[in-house]
C-alpha cells in the first residue's frame, strides 16, 4: 500500500503580502505529475488545505484544478482529505458524499450524534484489506456533548475518547488521518512561525501521540515541518512550500510511505520538490548580498538583513534593484541595536527647582540670576504649600 | 488587579443577574465576541464602575447605567470579586437611580429613589467601615492607581486607540498630566503666569496713577510752560526727570503771581473799611426820624376809635350788673322743675293702685278654694295610707310560700314516678324468673343427652375411616385387572408379529440363496475370464437371475425386522409377568379386609359393589348423629347459663322491694307538708288587697303624693295673697310722701320767685325783659374788657414815642447814602473777584505741590516694579515655553519627556516584534522641534532600514494600531513602574483588530498573548473571524428583546 502524505497545502496564503498562487499552482502540477509516474494507491491531504476558513475564490479555482488533474488519472488513485484548524469544516464538507463516489474522501466534521463514526475508507491492496480513518481537526467542545459530563476536559481526552469509542480492530492494517498538536511525552514537534498556535486554556492543545500509537501509520498535518512525532510510523507531513522565514533550511518533500504487511514497518521515502522561488535569509554587507545575486537565485523570496555599520546609500532601491522578491529588510547594526535597547535608567525627576533650573539653562543657554533664583524658590515654596 | 468574577444585575444591556467567573480562564488571552450594542463593553464598565463609580466613559448616572430592560424587582447593581496580591476583595455598588417601587408610594406615581451604595469587602473577610467617599479612597488606595490611570492602562478603548498616538503635544501633555500626576509643574507655570500679570497689571495701575497725578499738575495761564508740559504727557514714563524739572519751574511761576494779588487785595480792603463806617452812622440818624412820623400817624389812628370805645364801656357796666342776679334766676328755675317731677310720680302711683286693689281680690277667692279642697280629703288619704303600711310585710311572707310549695310539689311528682318505675321493673323481674324455671325444667337430661351422642359419633367415625381405605382398595384392584387384561392382549400381539416376521424373513433367505448362481454369473463371468469357481474360460449357459430375485439388501432388512419384533416380543412378556403378581396382591388384600369389614364369606366378584353401599350409609348415619351432638351440647351451655340468670334476678327482685319502701315513706310526708303550705297561703291571701308588694308600695306613694298636692296649692294661694296685700299698703305709704312734697315744694317755688324780681329792681333793670337783654356769658364780658385796656394802653405808648423822638431829633437834619452805598458796593464786588483770584492761585499752588510729591513717589515705586517684570517675564517665558524665537515647549512638558521617553522605549520593545523590525517609535529630539505651536512630546516614526524619522500620522492603520497597542502596553509598563506596588494583571483592547492583516495579527496575538502569560487576563474585544477560531476561550454575549446574556463558549 503505497500512498502521498500531504498536508497543509495552506492555498490562499500570502506571504507579506505576495501572492502566492503561482507557487501553489507550480507545486501542485508536480504533486500531479509524481502521482502520475508513482501511481501510489491513495493521496491523502491531512488537513489545512486552505489558508482562510473562507478561501478566496482563486484558491477554491486552484484546489479544484489540482482535484480534477488528479482525477484525470488512470487507473483511478483514491484522495482523502480532512479538514484543518485553518479550514471551516462545514465549507470543506460540501458535496462530500457525492465526491465520495468518485473517489475523493472529505472528513470536515467530526461525528456529530451518538450514532456517527469517523468517516472510514477501506482500501485493498496485495495485502489485503487496509482501514484508513479520517479525523478530521477537532476542539474539544466538538465532540463534550457526545461523552458524558466532565469526561472530555482537553484535546487529548477529545482525541482518545473518539478515537476508543470507534472499537478498532488493531490486528488489521489500520491508518489515521489526522490534524492536531501532537507530542510525545512533552517533546513537541520542531515548529515555526507560520503556524499560528491556538491559544487554548493553559495551552492545552497538545494530543500525546500514545493515544495513536496502535495504528500502522499515522498521517499528521499541522505543522510545517515534515518530521516523526515519537515514532517512526507517526510522522507529520510538512507544507510543501516555505511560509515562512524561519523555514528556510526545511527541506521541503513529498513523503510518499509504503505500508506492506501488518506489523512491518513502513517504508517512508521523501521525494524532493523544487519550488518555483525558494524562501532565504540573505545576511551580510549590502555588497556582499548584491554580489551574491545569480539568474538563478535573484527572484528567490528573500528575507534581507544588512550588518552595516555604515549608513548604505538607499540600501532597499539598491537591493530592489536586483532581487524581484524580497520579503523584509532589516538592518542589524549598532545604530539599530541601540535604538531597541530600552534605556534602562530609573525615571528620575528632581526636585521642582533643579529640575527648573535644568529646564532653564537648555531653554535660555545661560543660568538664572540670583533675583531670578530668589523669586523661583519662592513660587517653588508656594506652589508646594497649596499642594498640601 | 485581576477580576475573579463579575455580578451585574440590570446594568447597561443586561435586564436580569448576569455572573460571569473569570477563573474558567485563569490566565491568558480570552475573546467577548457579540452582536454590536450586546454590551461586550458593558462588562469592561461594570468593572470599572464598580472600582471607580463610573464608567469607562465617564457616565455617572445610575439611570443611564440601569439596563431598560429591568423589571421593577431587579436591583441594579455591580458586584466585583477580584485579586490583588494574592488576596481577595470584593467591591458590591450600585447607582443612584429611579425604578418603579414594588408598592404604591406616597405620592401616586409610583416611583422610588434607590440610593447609591458601595461595600468593599477586604480580604478577612471584613466589611470596609466607611461612608461611600472613604470607601472610595481606600480601594484606590488598594488598586494604588486612580481611574484616569486605569482606564488608560487597562483598557484600549474602541476608537481611542489612535487618541494616544495622534494626539498632538498639548493633548498628549493633558493626558500625562493626569496619569503621572505632573500638575505641579504646570501649577508652577500657573503660578509665574498670574505673576507677572500682576505686575504688568501693577505697571498699568502705577502709569494711570502717574497720568492722573500729571493731570493734577497745571500752569497759570497763559505761561510759557504750556506747551512744554502738554507735550511732557507722551511717553513721560520715560523721562521722569524732565517732568519733575518741568513741574518746578511751573510751581515757581505760580508762586511769584499769587504774591501780586495778596498786596492790591490788601489796599482794596482799607478802603472798603472806610466807606462802610460813613455809611452806618449816617442811616442811624435817618432811622430815628422815621420811627417819630410813626408814632404820630398812629396818634390819630386812636383818636377815631373814640366813640366805640365808649359804647363798649357802658355795654360792660350793665352786663356787670345783670351778672349779680344769675344766682337768683337759676334757684327759681329749679324749685319750678322740682315741683313737676312730683307731680308725675303722683300720677303714676294713683293709676298702679286702681289696677292692683282688683287682683287682690281674687288672689283671695283663689284661697278660700284650696282650704275647701283640702279639708274634703285629708282624712280620708291618711286612713288608707296607715292601712297599706300595716300589710306591707305580708306579701313577703307569701312569695317566700309560694316559691316552696313549687319545690315541694316537684319532689313530689319525682317521686311518684320512681314508685311506679320500680313497681314495672319488680314485676318484669317476676316474669322472667318464671319463664327461666319453666326452661330449666325442660332441659334437665342435657347431661345425658351429650354423652350417649359423643359415644355414637365415635363408633360411627372408626366404621367410616375403615371402608374408606377399603374403598379405595377396591379401586385399585379394578384398575390393577384392566391393565393385566391389556398387557395380555399386547404381548400376544408382540408375539404374532414376531411369528409373522420371522416367516418372511426365512422365505426371503432362502429365495437369496436359491439366486446366488445367477447373480455370480451375472456379475463375474465374462468371455474369456475363467470362472472363480470352476475356470471355464467359456460359458455356454449362465445361470440367469429370476425376476423377482431379492437382494442382498431385502435379506438383511428382513433380518433387521425379525430381530426387532423378537425383542419386542420378550419385553412385553417381562411386563406382563410385573402386572399379573402386583394384581394378586391387590386382590388378597381386599378380600382380607372385606371380609373382615363387610361379611364373612365375601367374595370379589360377587360383592364388590357392597363395600361403597355400606360406606355410603355410614356417611349418612355420621351426618345425623353430628347433629344431635351438637344440639346436646348447645342446651347444655344453656342449662348452665341459666342458673347464673336465675341468681342474679332474685337478687335484683330482693333490692329493688326494699327500695321501693323507702320511697313510699317518703312520699307520704311529703304530701302532708304540701297540704299544710297550701292553707297557709289562702289565709294570707284573704287579708291583702294588692296583688304584689310592687303595687301595694305604688298605690301608697301615690296616696303621699297627694296629700302633700293639697297641702301645696293652700300655702301657695295665702302666700301670694299676702303678698299683694304688701304691696298695696306700701304704695299707699308711697302716694301720701309725694302729696306732702308737692305741697311744701310749691311754697318754696313761691319764695324764690318774689326774692328773683326784687333783685332785678334792686339792680336798677326796669323789667325782666332788661335784665335778660343785658345779660352776656363770662367769656363776652373778658373779651370786652380786654378790648378796652388794649385801647387804653396804646394810647398811653404813642404819647410816650412822641415825647423821646421829638427830644433826640432836636437840631439834627436827615442825611442822602445812596452814592455812598454805590461806592461801597463796587468796591465789594472788586474784593470778591480779587479774592477769587487768590483762591484759585493758592489751590492751584497746593495741588501742584501735592502732585509734585506724588509724581516723586510713584515714579519711584515704578522703578522697582518694572525690575520685577523683568525677572518673572524672563521666568514666566521660559517656564510656559514663550521665548520669542525658541521652540514652545513648556516646563510641565520638558518633565513629561522623561516619562514619554520611557514608554516608548518599552512599547519599541513590542513594536519590534509586531512589525518584524521595521520601525520603531520616537519621541522627537529637542533640536527638531518646531517654533510653531506648544510642542515637546511628539512622536514621529523611525525607520530602522533608512535611518530617518517621519510624522506619525504617516502610518498605515495596522501599523497605527500596532503602535498604538505598543504605546499602550509601555504606558502600562510605566505606570505600573512608577506607582511603584501597583499590579495591573487585567487589559481589555476594544476591536482594532480589523485593520491588521493576518500575518501582523498573529504577531500582535502572540505579543499579548504572551504578555498574558499564565498570570495576567487580557480581553480581545472583536468580531474577527480568525480570532473566533483562533482563541479558545470565548465570552459570548448574546443580545435579545429581553436584555443581553452572557457566557463561556464550550
């Protein structure tokens, strides 16, 4: 059983404030086309699939054209698909069943009444049978009012209570698809800026990955770093793209798991995917940077910070001038550091008269004369005494 | 501060109680999402109404906080429990406001005045003892910051956020002022200001003194100083000694003509002095020759009043006279009126006798009747009243009889019915006695009647029991013969088809034997195959197979069927064999008890039937013998019951006749004492002749009253008889005096009568008619003498004036003055007007000295005010930033920039972080500020990229509202830093996170929401979306028709 694990395709997003649909569009086509040579037997997309819980209409156009180039191939390859925080689970929901009988599998909501499961795709293989459950993103409100009274107190008693009250049958080959805050014994996942964390009471948003060890494999979405939660078999997909600065040194795959028989381990392979910009930090000498520029790398994204010490003629024009894509500038010099750091020195305001007689001097350039002083200590006095 | 949990009831949109806990979020970043107007603010005013009793917005009025909502019962009010410190407080407030009173007020309309109120419970647990003012104070004193403070720092309020950054240095410098409390720089600046503008208003006040005083300062006319003084006026402040030269030399002129007019005024003098003598001694003669001419013309006058004067003389002489005889007159006229009033008296005297002397005359006849009257009963009323007192005591005596003849009549009557009572009950008693006799005669073999039926009963019982059980017996033994008789019929049926099986089954084994051959043959013998038995491989005639051949198959069924039927056979057999010995033994047992129990030589098949007769007949005889006994044993209970009865009713009959002895005796003596009584009452009845003694009294009062009638109406007519008798006899005694009067008055009248008109001719009046004519009042007699003395006086006195004029105007002429007093008056009118001269000269003289030396003093004083100008405005410029060509920044504010500085650096802190180091805030150097307008606290925008400062007003409005969001966490930082213990773990930001897009909006949520920590609470007050799916912890407020509600999200 040979699958692509995707997840947060975040389509819609932009990237202070560039517009990144054609780097969507240029990913996606070579999702299509590895589905195309790989034929694996299922896609799943694990959640986020959109940026906003209400997509743009550009977006809904470009993930409508990745499901139909998907669609297009033959034999048929199975998508399944679960909604993330990022998506409105009603919205992704639309049309589900009808889609389910070609093949497209959504999760939006998690079950609803007593009587309502996971959503549950059972896929043969030359293994046999193999159960795929879609979890679709959940708060644990979502589901409180299916257990009883005071059971379900954090996403992880969410997480475990629905998935027990499925009853699986754990000597099958079983899947999960799922998009939550996973950790393993409070080591979290490496994360990064552009996963907007959910501000939950205490921050209690984390699932503990025990809840999903039984299953073969488990296919996270959520964070933007592909990488293994606690055990090989429960891995997180990872965007496909760079969305933020701080994941310029991800490497950004495809991961594509092979599930053979019950109790061997999943092969897991990484194929590699060349964006249509890469995201990166240029940092350095203005003349450095600017010489740093190739053909290749000059529309990259780039995030820019100059360590001059000296104030660079129009440094932004000049940087404009050769990259077409920057994200941000940033100068980091002692001028600027020493702009941040706070002055540290206590508020200390004299008494009224040396304050005065500061206050004087800067203003008339010269110092008081003694009648002056004389009269201003006198109305220094009075003004005193009326205070009290 | 951080709220525990909030209670409003009827508060802004929330009709009824509304609790919400903060502790469900405990610390952290919660969101109050909810409909425009739902009241998302309205809880951060509760809050804030409760620390500080008014709203974030400044509303005081409970009216206005009331929610519309409200019902009559709901009280509004706020409730506030939150931590400070670690401790916990509890502030309860509620408004001054109107609401409908639950009963009918005084007045009618219904409405009832809630005062307002306040308790802050501290953390033992106690109440706060204060009035609400002292309260107040102490929970500021608790938070350590006022409300401008709090508002500030706690909230970024809807709107105002970009108040802080966009507000120009004035406004910012307001703001300041009261969060760090800077007033007193800016009193100080109050405090120059008014200052000097009392000296500048000293210097006006000095300069219009001077130009008053300058005014008093004239020069006599037509001096050459004129002009040069007029021209002095302008701008004199600046020359004071030239005025003051100038004001000499004028004063000096002065002086030199005012000593030219005091030496022509003096010679004017002497000559006034001269002619003014003349004049006088001239008029005393003239006068003395005036006064002469007078006194002549007055001589003649006199002369021709002569003849009146004469007349009057002789008109007093007889009045004079006439007056002599008054006396006279007057007696006469009295006697005369005397005489009259008798006259009358008598009169009426007369006329009151006639009328009464017939009265008197039947006041008499009247008392001749009632003595008749009284005569004719008096006797009689006497005897009849002597009679009733006799017998009044009898009627007593008779009610007390009568009231005892009733009672002994009712014991009587009670009596007589117990007798015959107890005469019925002995008779009763009798008659039952007899009958119980007859009873017991009747029933005396019960005893044996009992035991002969017990005995029979048993016998038959043991009989009954014994052809029961063989009854039964019998029973059993018939069954026991069916079921022998069926077993023998079945096993020999089990034999037969035994028989009958095993004949087929022989048939068929022989037939299959017989067609072995042929089914050998048919199945083994093939050409060319030798035979098993005799190896021919040729077979010329097989043997064949008979049609009707059996199988090997039939063979063994038939076989199978004879087995079954023998074995069946044999066990029927053994079943048979169990049935026949059980019925032998049945059959013995009978035959034994029958013939014990029914006849001896009873035989089974002939008797059988017997057994069931005989018990039948037992049965019935048991039933019958049952019932004696028990009739036996009925009448002997009976029996004994009786003769208790019997003893009991002699008893009672012996009782009862000795009572009713008794009774009888009783009842005889009472019916002797009731005839008794009886008699006496008649007896007394005999001697009264009232029913009662209620009557008897009645009759006598009436008789008393009468009698005492009679002897009434004769006193009354003899007393009013003698009465008018009385009176008659003192008129009478009346009518003779005044007849005796009359006479002796009118002699006297005659008397003084003849002594009147010899008086009248004595005094020389011819008649009386004279006399009268002549006669004057006293006043007309004064008035006519005074008359003629005044006459004689003034003649006296003209003759005198004639005499000394005459002798002093001897030899002396009269003198002309009218030229003299022509001269003299001139020389006056020049006196005066030279004295004018002077007055005005000398006035003129003092004045200028006087403004001399007031100029001198205030030009001094001047000198030393204008040197105080100078120092205060010099001060009073730099302290309110008015130094012609310097920047306006004023003292206050140059404070301020120190705080200023501080919260931007703490809000650049945040900044940095929210817009990824892009800019930073500034406050604008001393060097770069503008001489137009106050200025010292702007803030202008650094960009960290280019290294330049641009207006703040050029942000965009996310970044306004990230700087603003900044500036608000550093003015917190500050806030707190400075008021030093002060804790502020709340903050509430109204909306604003609109204008953010979604990257800035992530950075700004995790900037509070780390500034949140675990500790602090901070609410986002907003519609976006994003941050409803972002933020778990979520105050929903719903609006309704009926008030707001409010709650947690699950």
């Amino acid at each position: 059983m040979k699958f692509f694990h995707l997840s947060d395709l975040h389509i819609g997003k932009q990237l202070n404030h560039y517009n990144l649909k054609e780097d969507q569009i240029h990913i996606l086509n070579q999702v299509v086309k590895l589905a195309e040579e790989q034929k694996p037997n299922a896609i799943i997309l694990a959640g986020d699939i959109y940026d906003k819980s209400i997509p743009s209409a550009e977006a809904v156009t470009i993930f409508d054209n990745f499901l139909t180039q998907l669609s297009d191939i033959k034999p048929a390859i199975p998508v399944l698909i679960i909604s993330g925080n990022h998506d409105s689970a009603e919205r992704l929901d639309f049309a589900s069943t009808i889609l389910g009988r070609h093949n497209v599998y959504i999760a939006g909501l998690p079950p609803r009444e007593k009587h309502e499961y996971l959503k549950k795709v059972t896929l043969n293989d030359e293994y046999g049978e193999i159960n795929i459950y879609l979890l679709p993103f959940l708060k644990p409100g979502y589901v409180r009012h299916l257990f009883d009274e005071g059971e379900i107190t954090s996403y992880d008693d969410a997480v475990r209570k629905i998935i027990e009250r499925e009853n699986i049958d754990y000597s099958k080959r079983n899947i999960l698809v799922a998009h939550q805050f996973f950790t393993f014994q409070n080591i979290k996942p490496e994360t990064c800026d552009s996963e907007i964390t959910l501000i939950s009471v205490g921050g209690l948003d984390n699932v503990d990955v025990s809840a999903v060890k039984d299953f073969d494999y488990v296919a996270l979405g959520h964070i933007h770093g592909p990488q293994k939660i606690g055990y090989d078999h429960i891995r997180y997909g990872g965007t496909l793209l760079k969305y933020s600065v701080s994941e310029r040194n991800h490497n950004k795959s495809l991961t594509v798991v092979n599930v053979k028989n019950k109790g061997e381990k999943p092969e897991i392979e990484q194929l590699k995917l060349k964006p249509l910009r890469d995201l990166r930090l240029e940092e350095g000498l203005l003349e450095e940077i600017l010489a740093r520029a190739t053909d290749e790398n000059r529309h990259d994204y780039i995030s820019v910070i100059l360590r001059d010490e000296l104030e660079q003629y129009k440094p932004k024009e000049q940087l404009e001038n050769v990259y077409t894509h920057i994200l941000e500038i940033r100068v980091d010099n002692s001028r600027t550091r020493s702009k941040l750091e706070a002055s540290c020195e206590e508020i200390n305001i004299e008494n009224p008269y040396e304050a005065f007689e500061n206050f004087f001097f800067s203003m008339q350039n010269r110092d008081m004369t003694e009648d002056e002083r004389k009269a201003m200590i006198s109305i220094i006095t009075s003004v005193k005494e009326n205070d009290r | 501060m951080k709220p525990i949990k909030i209670v409003m009831s009827a508060f802004g949109s929330y009709a009824d109680k509304i609790e919400i806990s903060f502790e469900e979020v405990n610390g952290g970043l919660f969101l109050i999402s909810g409909d425009t107007g739902a009241g998302k603010t309205t809880i951060f005013d509760a809050i804030t109404y409760a620390l500080y009793e008014q709203t974030s917005g400044g509303i005081r009025d409970g009216n206005m906080m009331r929610s519309q909502f409200a019902d009559s019962d709901t009280l509004t009010y706020v409730e506030l429990t939150f931590k400070y410190q670690g401790e916990i407080y509890k502030i309860k407030r509620n408004p001054q406001y109107e609401r409908r009173a639950k009963r009918k007020t005084a007045d009618g309309n219904g409405f009832t005045t809630e005062a307002p109120k306040v308790e802050l419970t501290l953390p033992d647990g106690k109440v706060f003892m204060g009035n609400k003012t002292e309260t107040n104070n102490k929970i500021t004193e608790v938070l350590g910051i006022d409300k401008e403070q709090f508002t500030q720092i706690a909230m970024i309020a809807q709107g105002d956020f970009l108040k802080l950054l966009h507000a120009n240095s004035d406004e910012r410098k307001r703001i300041f002022s009261k969060i760090f409390d800077t007033r007193i720089y800016s009193r100080i600046q109050d405090v120059l200001q008014s200052k000097l503008k009392e000296i500048n208003t000293e210097l006006a006040k000095n300069k219009t003194l001077c130009e008053h005083e300058m005014k008093n300062v004239s020069c006599i006319e037509g001096s050459i100083y004129e002009n040069q003084w007029i021209d002095m006026y302008s701008g004199f402040e600046f020359k004071t000694d030239e005025v003051l030269t100038l004001i000499e030399s004028i004063n000096k002129e002065i002086k030199e003509a005012e000593n030219t007019i005091i030496s022509s005024k003096e010679k004017m003098q002497v000559s006034f002095n001269e002619i003014n003598m003349a004049i006088n001694s001239a008029e005393a003669i003239n006068a003395m020759f005036k006064k002469l001419k007078l006194a002549r013309d007055m001589k003649i006058e006199l002369y021709n009043k002569k003849e009146e004067h004469h007349n009057n003389e002789i008109r007093l002489n007889s009045a004079k006279r006439a007056e002599i005889i008054k006396p006279e007159e007057n007696r006469y006229i009295d006697k005369l009126n005397s005489l009259r009033e008798i006259e009358k008296r008598i009169f009426i005297i007369n006329k009151w006798l006639v009328d009464n002397e017939n009265q008197l005359l039947a006041l008499s006849e009247n008392l001749a009747m009632c003595e008749k009257n009284k005569n004719e009963n008096e006797e009689k009323l006497n005897h009849s009243i002597a009679r009733i007192n006799d017998t009044i005591d009898k009627y007593d005596e008779l009610e007390q009889k009568k009231a005892l003849i009733v009672d002994i009549e009712k014991e009587k009557l009670s009596l007589e019915q117990n007798i015959s009572k107890l005469k019925a009950e002995i008779e009763n008693l009798n008659l039952w006695k007899l009958k119980l006799d007859s009873e017991q005669d009747s029933l005396k073999n019960c005893y044996t009647e009992f035991t002969d039926a017990q005995l029979k009963v048993k016998d038959i019982e043991k009989n009954v029991i014994e052809l029961d059980e063989l009854n039964k017996l019998a029973g059993e033994l018939s069954l026991s013969k069916d079921k022998y008789d069926i077993s023998i019929i079945e096993a020999n049926k089990a034999l037969n088809t035994y028989s009958a099986s095993n004949e087929i089954y022989e048939k068929l084994y022989r037939a299959f034997l017989s067609e072995q051959a042929g089914i050998l043959a048919k199945e083994r013998l093939k050409e060319n195959i030798p035979c098993p038995v005799c190896g021919s491989t040729s077979h010329p005639s097989i043997a064949v197979v008979s049609e009707h051949a059996p199988t090997q198959a039939d063979v063994e069924n038939a076989k199978q069927k004879r087995d079954i039927a023998e074995k069946n056979s044999s066990l029927v057999n053994e079943n048979l064999q169990a049935i026949k010995q059980q019925y032998t033994m049945s059959k013995e047992l009978v035959l034994n008890k029958a013939r014990l129990l029914v006849k001896e030589d009873f035989s089974i098949e002939a008797d059988i039937n017997l057994i069931y007769q005989l018990l039948e007949k037992f049965k019935k005889e048991l039933e019958q013998y049952k019932i004696i006994l028990n009739m036996a044993i009925s009448n002997k209970a009976k029996y004994e019951a009786n003769i208790v009865s019997l003893e009991n009713i002699s008893k009672q009959i012996l009782a009862k006749s000795s009572n009713l002895d008794e009774i009888t005796n009783k009842y005889n003596e009472i019916k002797i004492e009731f005839a008794t009584i009886n008699s006496n009452i008649e007896d007394i009845k005999k001697h009264l002749y009232f029913k009662s003694k209620a009557e008897a009294v009645q009759g006598l009062n009436m008789r008393k009253a009468k009698l005492h009638e009679l002897n009434k109406a004769v006193n009354d007519a003899t007393n009013n008889y003698n009465n008018m008798l009385r009176q008659i006899e003192a008129r009478k005694g009346q009518q003779k005096s005044e007849l005796d009067n009359q006479i002796r008055v009118n002699a006297e009248v005659e008397e003084c009568k003849e002594s009147y008109y010899g008086f009248i001719k004595a005094n020389k009046f011819s008649s009386e008619e004279e006399y009268k004519k002549s006669k004057l009042t006293l006043n007309q007699i004064e008035a006519l003498q005074s008359q003629i003395d005044d006459y004689n006086k003034k003649l006296s006195d003209t003759d005198n004036e004639i005499r000394i004029y005459t002798e002093q105007t001897e030899g002396k002429t009269e003198i002309a003055v009218t030229d003299m007093i022509k001269t003299k008056d001139d020389l006056a009118i020049s006196l005066q007007e030279i004295e004018k001269e002077f007055k005005q000269i000398y006035a003129l003289d003092r004045k200028n000295s006087d403004a001399r030396a007031n100029i001198d003093k205030l030009f001094k004083q001047r000198k030393e005010i204008k040197s105080q100008y100078e120092i205060y405005n010099s001060l009073n410029a730099t302290a309110n930033g008015n130094i012609s060509g310097k920047i306006k920044m004023d003292f206050e504010t140059y404070i301020q920039r120190q705080y200023f500085n501080k919260i931007i650096a703490a809000a650049n802190k945040r900044l940095d972080r929210m817009t990824s180091g892009q800019f930073l805030l500034q406050c604008r150097e001393l060097t770069d500020l503008g001489n137009r307008g106050p200025v010292g606290l702007d803030l202008d925008v650094y960009s960290l990229l280019t290294d330049t400062t641009r207006d703040i007003k050029t942000l965009s409005g996310g970044e306004s509202f990230m700087a603003a969001l900044s500036m608000a966490l550093g003015l917190s930082d500050v806030i707190q830093a400075t008021a030093g213990a002060v804790h502020l773990d709340t903050m509430f930001i109204d909306e604003g996170f609109g204008s953010l897009d979604d990257s800035s909006r992530g950075q700004a949520i995790n900037v509070l929401n780390e500034l949140a920590g675990n500790n602090r609470l901070v609410g986002i007050i907003s519609h976006v979306n994003e941050l409803k799916e972002q933020i778990d912890n979520r105050l929903v407020v719903k609006k309704s028709d009926k008030g707001s509600t409010v709650y947690w999200a699950k």
